[in-house]
C-alpha cells in the first residue's frame, strides 16, 4: 500500500523528491502517513479534497484483498 500511495503522490506534485510516505501497521489497521513539501499541498488534496478522497479510496480497495482497515493522513 506504501508504494501505491508514494507512486500517486510522487506523479501528482512538482517536488516528487520531497514525497515521504511512513507505514505503522497493527494486525488489522495500516496507518500510512503522506508527507508533501508545503507548495504541493493544494495538489495533493485537490479542490474540496477530491484527490486526496481519490488517493483514499483507491487504496481502500486494494486493502480489500487484505482484509485490512488503511488510514491515510496527509501533512506538509
């Protein structure tokens, strides 16, 4: 899942080098914890926070295979 995030986000801002994606997992929960630089924030969430809902909800259904719960932040 850190990689599906990482490559989304790196093809989504200006600054791909500056994309750092952390992964705390338990049993049943993923935590994955999307760092951008503070100029690429508004890419990222998009208007009204499409993408980031976008983001969300694409790596939502790759979990299904899982049977894992995936929560992701995102912070500058």
């Amino acid at each position: 899942m850190k990689e599906v995030v990482e490559i989304l986000a790196k093809a989504l801002v200006d600054n791909p080098d500056q994309v750092i994606v952390d992964q705390n997992a338990t049993e049943r929960t993923v935590h994955l914890q999307l760092t951008v630089a503070p100029e690429d924030m508004g890419k990222v969430i998009g208007k009204q926070g499409k993408i980031a809902n976008a983001i969300r909800t694409i790596v939502k259904a790759a979990a299904v295979k899982d049977g894992r719960r995936i929560i992701v932040d995102i912070d500058q």
